[in-house]
C-alpha cells in the first residue's frame, strides 16, 4: 500500500496517480459527546472486527465536516474530501482516465480512493446531492469487503486496513433520496445540533481572534436567539457577518462607519432583510410548514388554531395584529 507523500501507486498493472490530502488546520470546540461517538465508529476492538462508515447530520454551517478534521486530527491520520455533487459519476468518485501530455491516458486517482491507498480518512461531503448510480459503485466499499472496481481503470482497488470514511449529509430539500442499501451502510447516525452560547462565541473567537467583544456580543446574541426560535442560521453566518462588518469599518479610516451601522448592513448583505426580525421570520416558517401554525402542544388537539380558548389564544392574536 502507498503512504501519503507517495504520488502514484501500481495495481494489477495500471499506475494511479494520488490525490493530496487536505492540510487545513481546524479546531473543534464544544460537542465533545459527538466527537467522541465519531471516534468509537472508527474503532476496530476484535481482528474480525470493522469500522463503521456513519453519517453525519445536520444544518448547512454547523460543522460537520470540521468535526470530521478534528477526528481524523486526533487518530493522526492525512484527511482527504471528495466533494459530492449531483453530476458526480462513478469514475469522479474511483478513477478518473486524463489525456496526459504525452498523448496517453493517465489514470488519477479520486480522493476517496487515495485515503483507501493510504489507510487515510475520507469524507464524502454532502453525500445527499449524489445520484444512486454513484453510490451504487460503493456499496462493496461500504460493507465487509472493503473495495471498489473501477470500470474505468479495469481494476480492483482494496481498502488499506487503517482506511477510515463518513459522509456528511445537509438537512435541505435540494437533496437526493439516498437509496436504502447504502442507508443501511451508512450507519449510525450522528447528529449535530447547534452550539450553546459559550461554545458559539468561543468558535467565532477562534476563527475570528481580531474582532471586537461588543462586535462578538452582537453576533452570538442574534445566534442564539436564532436557534431559539429554531431558524436555520449557523456558526458560519455569523462568521460572515463578523467579516464583512469588520471590513466595512476598517474600510474608511476618515470617516469609519459606526459598529452597530457597520453589524447591520453586514446582517442585510449576508442574511437579507427577513433576518432583522427573526420572531416575525419565526411565525412565518411556522405557517409555511403546518398552514396556520404547526401544532405546538395538547391544545392543538381540542381547539382549531382561532379558538379564544386556545391555551396560545395571545400568540394567535398577536399575529393577525401584524398581518
């Protein structure tokens, strides 16, 4: 098997040229109980023994591909991402043949298949936007015998005994229905939630060391009352927002812009007008998703949503107060 610094290997005659693996440094702060569930997936306790292949849940920007980093940082392992789309083919995920300049055909090896050389750590990113003709052709690679056949390459390439892989899969309607014979192999499932207010304003600061502590304030206290109100906006739209309204005061020297002008023009550009008033965004989503409103408790049972009698009676009012 090939190390990592090697940059081709030689199976059943056909010379494969690796991909590099990712080097980014990244950081993960909070949610140590899900770090360390990723962790014990990875595990081999017995020789007959195999590691699992998990799926990582969760909203875009919260994480779950960094999670992975961080794991693969801790086994001391080179990290490769293959990042999936819904045009991915088979020969993207395995071998991909290139015109070389010579005028013959050189085969260059996906990153999912140079972490299987490697005995590496692969994540599939996004694994949801990929076609079931893609995921067909890793189905052996998911399950006990630990490889994949390249029709491309007329070869069989085995998994290395350390080859480690999850899949990060967004919560989204722009999604394919991942089919079940590979659900069953892509288990368990982790699921990331959002960070509590310590752990979000210790991400930002750690991304973000150089912004100011009302400017952090402004952020976390939006984020949080985000999550609250169970909307969608992640770590990583704070972080845009951190940027951008950084940017813009440091823009002018002569005439900086204010902090809190600088915050809210950030939150416009970044989020658009329907996050300056998240409970107003809240009471729409809700509407969205359960007509009037999604059920919220017993209440809903006995009374239609207009009932003064309604134990929400108040909230129902307040809203036909703003339409």
């Amino acid at each position: 098997m090939a190390s990592p610094q090697t940059k081709t290997v030689e199976i059943g005659g056909v010379t494969l040229h690796l991909s590099a693996p990712d080097v980014t440094e990244q950081g993960w702060i909070g949610q140590d109980a899900i770090l360390h569930q990723l962790l014990a997936c990875w595990l081999v306790v017995d020789p007959s023994d195999r590691p699992l292949s998990p799926r990582l849940i969760g909203q875009p920007g919260i994480g779950k591909t960094t999670l992975a980093m961080a794991a693969a940082r801790l086994r001391k392992q080179p990290l490769y991402i293959n990042q999936c789309t819904a045009d991915t083919r088979p020969e993207d995920l395995l071998v991909t043949p290139v015109l070389a300049e010579s005028g013959k055909i050189a085969y260059h090896a996906s990153p999912l298949v140079s972490a299987m050389l490697t005995g590496s750590v692969c994540v599939l990113d996004e694994g949801n936007r990929m076609n079931e003709k893609s995921w067909a052709s890793l189905a052996p690679l998911l399950d006990h015998r630990r490889y994949v056949e390249s029709v491309v390459a007329g070869i069989t390439i085995q998994a290395h005994p350390d080859f480690r892989a999850c899949v990060t899969m967004n919560e989204d309607e722009s999604t394919y229905e991942v089919p079940d014979y590979i659900l069953s192999r892509l288990q368990p499932t982790l699921t990331l939630g959002f960070p509590d207010r310590d752990d979000e304003m210790a991400i930002l600061k750690y991304h973000l060391p150089f912004a100011s502590a009302e400017l952090l304030a402004l952020t976390v206290e939006f984020l949080q009352k985000a999550h609250q109100l169970k909307l969608d906006f992640s770590p990583r739209d704070g972080l845009n927002i951190l940027r951008f309204a950084i940017k813009r005061m440091a823009q002018d020297t002569k005439h900086p812009m204010s902090r809190d002008e600088a915050w809210r023009e950030s939150l416009l550009c970044v989020l658009g007008e329907e996050a300056v008033d998240l409970e107003d965004l809240a009471r729409r989503k809700r509407r969205a998703m359960g007509g009037q409103h999604a059920p919220m408790g017993l209440g809903d049972l006995f009374f239609n949503p207009g009932d003064p009698l309604h134990p929400d009676a108040d909230e129902f009012d307040d809203d036909e107060d703003d339409e």
